[in-house]
C-alpha cells in the first residue's frame, strides 16, 4: 500500500526528511501548508529508536487540516484572529494518529473556520490544484487534499461539513471518505449530539483509507453520537443506483456529461445498475437553516468581539443565522428525520448510491464564492455544496473516488453513498472499483517525480 511505501525503504527519519525537503523545496508553488511542523524529525527519531511494535502507521507522514488541534503546533483555524495559537492538547484523532506511530507533518491550508469555496485566508494564499496551478484545490480541506494529491503527504485528516473532505478530494483526484456520524470520534464539539460536521480522511487511494479509518475510528463517551457506533461486519455491496443530481441539486452541464460517461462504465460493471435516488425535495432548504443556526451559535460570540478580522465570507454564514427561531430550527429536524428515514428505505432495496462529489469542474485559483453554475445565479453561496450536503444531513458514508472522462486532463469526483455503518463495505466497493481502468489517482504530471 501507498503508506507502507512512504517508509519501506528505510526509516521513520528518512521518510519524514524527505517529506519536509518536499514541502520546503515545492509547496511555495502549492499553499498547502499553513504551519510545518518544527519538531517532526525529533518524532521521527523517538519511533526509530522505539522500534514499529506493530504499529499500524509507524512512520507515516501525516498532514493534518489546521481546523484540528495539535498539542505545541500552531493552529489557527485560518483565522488571524488565532494566528499565534498553539493548543496544549492534540485533538483525539490526532492523539490516536501519533499513537498508531503516525508523524504530524504540519497543519493543512483551510478557509477561515473552514466557510468558503476557495482554500485561502489572511494568513496563507490560495491552495492551488496539483493538475493545474491556475485552478484552485476546492474548500475548505484544499490543503489536506492537494498535499496528497502532489505526494507532499500520502495522507491527511481533513473535516467534512457539506462537502469539504468530498469536494476538494474530487478537484485533486484522491480519494475523500466522510465516515457514518460518529464514526470517528468529536469529543470537544461544543454541541455533542451535532452530527453535520465530522472528521474525514484523505489519501490516494481506498485501501489506504481503509488502513487509516481502522487506526483512528472507535468510540468516546465524551461524544454521545460515537461510544455506541461501531462498523458493522463488512458485506460485498452488489445493488447499485446512479443519479446524476439527486433530483435536486444544481448541476454543470460538463460534469452531469463526464458522470453520464461514468455511469456507462458503471453499467457494464455491474450489470443491474439503474438510475435511481431518494426523494430529496427541500432538502438544502433544511441543510440552510440547521447549518446556519450552529454556526451563527458557535460563533456569534467572535463575531462580536473580532468581527473585524473575520473574512467576509465567515461573517455572512454567521449572519445567516439570525432570527432563526426554536420552530425553525425543530421544523428543519423534523424534515431531516424524514429525510434520513427515506434514505434508510432506499438501501433497503439499493447497497450503493453513486452521484458525481462536485457540481463543478475545478475554477479559478482566485475566482471567488460559487454564485452561479452555467451562467444561472444560485440561491446561495452554499447551494453548489448540495449534492454533498444533502447526503451530510443523512449521517450516510459517503466517499470521493476519482473518475478520469476520456481524453480529459482533470478528473471528476464519484460520491459514492452506502448506508449509515456501512463504512468498511463502503470502502471495500471502492478498492474493487479503483482496479478498472478509468478510476482512482493518477500522479498529476507536475509532481510525478514525487512517486517513483
């Protein structure tokens, strides 16, 4: 696998040497580091001299999106309002990640607390896209998705709210994987029982997924939504369904064009796959004001105090939330949870649900919020999300496998769906479908030499 090749041909030292003359020699071309690490090597060393004692990630270099906690390496949640911030706590994932012998390579770019189509803030330029440095990485995990992509990192710990581990994995072309709600554990979100936002990972490849969930999934009962949520027995997924928008989310004529070529692939792979969906009218409706109420609770409070330093686009998500009443908020759970229970009926009779994991072909490094698609305004500045964002209502696995359309130098991004505890068969299906020609990471050309 990638990973055990990052240290095959020698030590911990080397493989995290090497990782940083990398980052120091290429990422001024990409932006995507914020932070590296000043005390990696000296970890590198001490699991040297410990020796791997079965440890699943001995060595591995690891980038981490800089929206997560690591004890004595800055982290500012691309926010000057914290651009000095070191936590004295690593965040759990992290923690576990050193314990399975991992090495924090550095914090990944991000937007400001992680709201924003672009990978840039007051602190770091714009993340760029490794297959074409005009194009941007996609938000917010743009960082922790092109790191891999360029083979800076073979993987990194992102986060996902509407899109953001699915969408920038499908503009790099590596591989993205939300896991079911509380699979991989939050123990310090301020609201425990939220399940929007939730810890993803990113690597190239699905067997290298599989490896790293295995190491950082397992319960906490600091957090009530993952102490009781364990993957159930894997089961090789046969029934799939194909959808091209979900019936409802806005679409760009070229990618609904590169997934009709998909699916024809997909067809002749598994022959009773059919087009099919769950009925998701309104669901960004709901999606809008859930999200728009947590964010404008968590950080309501900053924005009175340093509103000045926040991004435009972070004070326009917290604005949203204002007036959103208790009837508001308890309507849009209650259309959620008809939501989720149309789903659960939809993989009774399907294993797997396939969407394209983006709305849009990778735009410009310095474009700007997505406002409109093929010239149509959108209602909002989340609205190109929604293909993602429906599917986080669900608390579904959902995982980003890269497609490569005939004769097209950028891949698209498959979303690809199973039921909720799925996790594991989820990402089997994925390994098998990587095999075929026409799926799965291809080194982009300007970072070949990254991958002998």
């Amino acid at each position: 696998m990638l990973m055990r090749k990052a240290i095959q041909a020698g030590s911990a030292t080397e493989a995290i040497t090497h990782a940083l003359q990398r980052c120091r020699d290429q990422d001024d071309k990409l932006h995507a580091f914020i932070t590296l690490s000043d005390t990696a090597l000296g970890e590198a060393a001490r699991i040297d001299a410990e020796g791997p004692q079965d440890r699943a990630l001995f060595g591995l270099p690891l980038g981490v999106k800089d929206l997560i906690d690591t004890a004595g390496l800055r982290t500012t949640y691309g926010s000057a309002v914290y651009r000095s911030h070191v936590p004295q706590q690593d965040d759990i994932l992290v923690a576990r990640a050193k314990t399975a012998g991992a090495v924090i390579l550095g914090k990944t770019n991000t937007p400001e607390f992680g709201f924003g189509a672009l990978c840039m803030n007051a602190l770091c330029p714009s993340t760029a896209n490794p297959y074409d440095l005009t194009l941007s990485s996609g938000g917010s995990s743009g960082g922790s998705a092109a790191a891999v992509a360029a083979g800076l990192v073979p993987a990194a710990i992102g986060t996902d709210f509407g899109g953001s581990v699915r969408t920038p994995a499908a503009f790099c072309g590596v591989v993205g994987f939300r896991p079911s709600a509380g699979m991989l554990p939050s123990p310090t979100r301020t609201l425990a029982w939220d399940t929007l936002p939730t810890p993803g990972l990113l690597t190239r490849s699905a067997s290298d997924v599989i490896s790293l969930f295995d190491a950082l999934a397992g319960p906490d009962e600091r957090d009530p939504t993952s102490w009781q949520r364990e993957p159930v027995p894997t089961r090789r997924l046969t029934r799939i369904a194909l959808s091209s928008d979900l019936g409802t989310a806005p679409m760009a004529k070229v990618m609904a064009g590169h997934f009709a070529e998909a699916s024809t692939k997909l067809k002749n792979l598994y022959a009773d796959a059919a087009m099919a969906h769950p009925d998701c009218t309104a669901a960004m409706d709901i999606f809008g004001t859930l999200r728009a109420a947590y964010i404008h609770h968590n950080l309501s409070p900053l924005l009175a105090q340093h509103g000045d330093l926040l991004a435009p686009t972070v004070r326009w998500n917290i604005k949203r939330g204002d007036g959103i009443s208790a009837a508001d908020f308890l309507q849009a759970e209650a259309r959620r949870s008809r939501l989720y229970r149309r789903f659960i009926d939809f993989f009774s009779r399907h294993d797997v649900l396939i969407t394209p994991a983006a709305s849009v072909m990778p735009f410009g490094l310095n474009s700007g919020e997505v406002a409109e698609i093929d010239g149509k305004p959108l209602a909002s500045l989340i609205d190109y999300l929604a293909i993602t964002a429906i599917i986080t209502l669900t608390g579904c696995p959902a995982l980003s496998l890269p497609f490569w359309p005939e004769g097209e130098r950028l891949p698209i991004g498959l979303q690809i769906i199973a039921a909720p505890g799925q996790d594991r068969a989820l990402m089997a299906f994925a390994a098998d479908l990587e095999k075929h020609e026409g799926f799965g990471f291809r080194p982009p050309p300007l970072f070949r030499k990254n991958f002998p």
